[in-house]
C-alpha cells in the first residue's frame, strides 16, 4: 500500500486559486480528526506554518501540507476537486476508508 497522498489537476487548480487570494505564503492543510457522523472528519484549513514532520504536496501553484497524525489515515488517498448538481468541494478518495456519510466530510476505517 502506498502512503503517498496526491492531488488531482482539478484540485490542484482550485487549490492554486483558493491560495492566491490569501496572500504570500499560504498552504492548504489536510487533516484528520475524530468526529463526524462516521467516526472521523476530513478538516481543510488555510496555514503559513509548516512543522519539519509535514508532509508537503507540491503541485503546480498548490502547495497542500498533512500533518504526522493524519497521514497514516490518507494513505493512498487522492484529492480531486468536483463541481456537480450538490455544489462545488473538494474530495478525498480514500482507500482505507471503509463507510463514510452521504456528504463525503465524515469516514470510518
């Protein structure tokens, strides 16, 4: 199983955006916590602080960190950006995740 975490094109793109009008120096953090409806909940947040232990993603002009304690947890994972019928998000296509809630925030492994 592969512990890379990887981001689409279209993730990317939207990441890219998001980031440039939050000015310089500015990531988008992944991580996991406890809570949701299925047991843990995916947690997006805009960050300047990068800690030695971060995973850092690279991509085009998005720079995507996650943090030690949820690594484990998006291993394998991939995240993709959609815009459908419900909204515009972002997605985590996560293999370890066993069940997960209707709105795709929330999994269990």
């Amino acid at each position: 199983m592969t512990t890379d975490v990887t981001i689409s094109d279209r993730a990317a793109r939207r990441i890219g955006e998001i980031l440039k009008g939050e000015g310089t120096g500015a990531m988008l953090r992944i991580s996991v916590e406890g809570g949701g409806c299925s047991g843990f909940q995916y947690k997006f947040d805009i960050d300047r602080d990068r800690t030695d232990d971060d995973l850092v993603i690279e991509q085009a002009n998005a720079v995507v960190l996650v943090d030690s304690a949820s690594q484990p947890f998006l291993a394998g994972s991939q995240v993709d950006f959609v815009d459908d019928l419900i909204g515009a998000s972002f997605r985590v296509n996560n293999p370890n995740a066993t069940a997960s809630c209707g709105c795709g925030t929330s999994f269990s492994i």
